[in-house]
C-alpha cells in the first residue's frame, strides 16, 4: 500500500493510509471538542470502499483499537469477524475477541446489509473508531450520487469521498454508475463540449445517413472526474454536514506516474487536505474480511 498526502505544501508518500489522512490529529480533535466517543469515518463514491475500509481497520488494530464496520447500504459478506446476529452482545463478543467486527444483517447474493439505526447507535458505543461503507457502486471506479445517496450516518466525523484513477481514459458508460446524473452534473459544471470526441456518423448505415458502429462515447477526462467529485460529493456533502471533514480520496494510484495525476487534480481543485492511495488490492489487508 502507498499513500499520498500533502504535508508542509510538498506532495508526499507514505505506507501509512492512517499517517496520509492525519487521522490520528483529527481523532484527537474530535475527542476534545465531541468528549468520549467513537470516531466514525464514512465512506461515499467508487474505487476501493471496501479496500480503503480494510486497510484503515488493518491500522487501527495494530494500534490497539477496537473497530466497528457497517454498512448502511451493502456490502460483501465478509470471511472473517462477522456479527450477523443483531444484537450488540454479539458484536461485543467479537470486539473483545479480535478488536474487529464486521456488522450487518445477512442478505441475498453473499452480502450484508445495514443493521439499523437503533442497533447501529448500541454498537457505536461498544467501539474507538466506526467505519461506514455509505454507497453503493457495483464495483465500478466512478460514481455520482442520486437523490438519498450516499447514506451518511449524522455522528459522522469524516467523509471520504472516493474515486477510482482506472477511470480516466474509458468511456463513461463503461465505468460510471448513475451516468444520467453524470450527464447532468457535466452539463451545468463541466467542460464545454465534453463529448466533442464524437466521432462522425458515417454516410452507409441505416438509410439516414447515420452509423452508430462509429459512434464514440464520452471518454472520462481528468477535468472531468474534477468536476463530479467536486460537484457531486464535495460541495454537497460539505453543506448537508458541516461538522464533518469531508476529503476528497483517489484511489488506483497504483504507479508514481497515477499518483503524480492524482497531486495534480487535487491541487487544481484546491484540495490540500485530499489524499491519493494504491496498491491497495496487493495489500497485507487485502483479505482481512
């Protein structure tokens, strides 16, 4: 794993996710101004939910840490440190025995749902630090939000807001949930002209002068994954909960060349306190859960 921060204005690696977020300065804070609590990091957006949440429960253990995961949409069943039985005893049970415990009530197709409210509240307390995968993305890189998503629980701290750099380059419908909002957010906000690299429709098709064979699609520009982030995570998340941080992650920076990009568009959106990670999949947390 590599993570990628800016410290002291200069871009920065380290093999510390928990170092690139400044979590252990945030959770100091919070503990000042909030009292004894857990703090709850949520996460929101597409490209590595569930691997970020792995490593950042990896490091929290190592540092003694007792770590809750939930999800208040889905999220894979996971192999390990499973509490699927609804009550906060058993999630206790599991705290005390692993520092780890992955809640959530059983559901179809080998995954886990949210346990609710009431019992999400009963097993906050039981745990140092709550980690929340907030949205769904069917395992593709890029993601914007409809309405009543992401699903942030309102004792969040933090919120990660996630996109995936495997993005750039392909075509939109290819890596992108919610392409209608997308197109939407693309034509208020983005670039003039974004799908300019249409090809022309060709002369011998269909009797109307039209080839759809040699139609090409919006492809995902660097200035465009600037824009649905900012407009579809950032901006809006930061005014539904103000008391929360609200960071902007790329994930997939898996080479120096990716995570240089990924500095750049931070940097372009004014977003110093954003952060880059990679090689997450190859990761020593890569099948904690």
């Amino acid at each position: 794993m590599r993570a990628y921060f800016y410290e002291y204005g200069i871009w920065t690696g380290t093999d510390s996710l928990w170092h690139g977020l400044g979590l252990e300065g945030r959770m100091e804070q919070a503990r000042s101004v909030k009292g004894p609590g857990p703090f709850v990091i949520s996460m929101a957006g597409a490209g590595g939910k569930t691997s970020t949440i792995r490593r950042l429960a990896w490091e929290a253990v190592r540092r003694g840490l007792k770590v809750l995961v939930v999800t208040t949409t889905h999220m894979a069943r996971p192999g390990a440190f499973g509490a699927f039985e609804g009550n906060a005893e058993e999630i206790r049970t599991v705290l005390g025995c692993h520092g780890l415990a992955v809640a959530g009530r059983l559901a179809e197709k080998g995954k886990i749902a949210f346990t609710g409210w009431e019992l999400y509240r009963e097993a906050c307390s039981l745990a140092d630090l709550v980690l929340v995968e907030a949205d769904g993305s069917r395992r593709l890189p890029l993601k914007v939000p409809r309405a009543g998503e992401p699903v942030i629980p309102d004792n969040t701290d933090m919120i990660l807001c996630l996109n995936g750099l495997s993005s750039l380059g392909k075509r939109a419908e290819d890596c992108c949930l919610r392409l209608e909002e997308a197109r939407a957010l693309m034509n208020r906000h983005g670039r003039r002209h974004y799908e300019d690299n249409r090809k022309p429709w060709g002369s011998a098709a269909d009797g109307l002068g039209r080839n759809p064979e040699n139609r090409a699609d919006w492809v995902i520009q660097k200035e465009d994954m600037m824009t649905l982030i900012n407009h579809g995570y950032l901006l809006p998340l930061r005014a539904d909960y103000p008391g929360a941080d609200v960071l902007p992650v790329f994930n997939q920076a898996d080479t120096p060349q990716e995570a240089a990009l990924a500095g750049e568009m931070l940097e372009g959106m004014g977003e110093t306190s954003g952060a880059a990670s990679g090689q997450l999949d190859q990761d020593v947390s890569a099948r904690l859960f």
